[in-house]
C-alpha cells in the first residue's frame, strides 16, 4: 500500500503484524514437535531441535517492532545556519559604513 506521509503505520496494524508472524512460528513450532514424534533417525532430532528453539526466535521476532524513533524536538536547527559571505553594510547614502 502506497503511503504519502512518513508517519509510522497504526498501533493496531502493528500489533495485528506481530501477532500474526508469532503466530506463523507457533504453527512451524507445533508441526515440527509432531514430525519429531512421527519420524525416526537424524530428523527426528532436527524436527525437535526446531521444536525448541522456535518458541524462542518468535518471542524475539514478535517483540521486534515499534522501536523509538529518536527526532529532534524542532525542525530548525540554528546552529546549522552559516554566515554568507561578507559583504560591507552600506548607509542610507550608498556609502560604506566602517566596521
């Protein structure tokens, strides 16, 4: 979906986000703890390797989204301002003033 702003998207539609790719990664969790009841040899130990360290990589992969993002307090910034280049102030007159 295009956007013409960047403001970050809704609360609701991150969360729904989160919860659904944790939801992904229970549902691989479950079907590999079952395959590794099923399936006999060096895959059963793959299927159960996946089986526990899944639980882990979806709390993480969950919990990964709406981080801070730090911006500054205003948009100008004074201190970014540099001097022109000097030009000698001039009088009512069109004469030079002295500095």
């Amino acid at each position: 979906m295009p956007t013409i702003t960047s403001a970050r998207p809704p609360l609701a539609e991150d969360v729904e986000r989160r919860t659904s790719r944790y939801l992904i990664s229970m549902g691989v969790r479950t079907a590999c703890l079952i395959l590794a009841v099923v399936v006999t040899g060096w895959l059963r130990w793959v299927f159960l390797a996946g089986a526990i360290f899944l639980p882990y990589a979806a709390v993480v992969l969950a919990n990964a989204g709406r981080e801070r993002v730090s911006t500054p307090d205003t948009v100008f910034d004074p201190r970014g301002i540099t001097a022109g280049p000097e030009t000698p102030a001039r009088t009512d007159e069109g004469m030079e003033r002295d500095a």
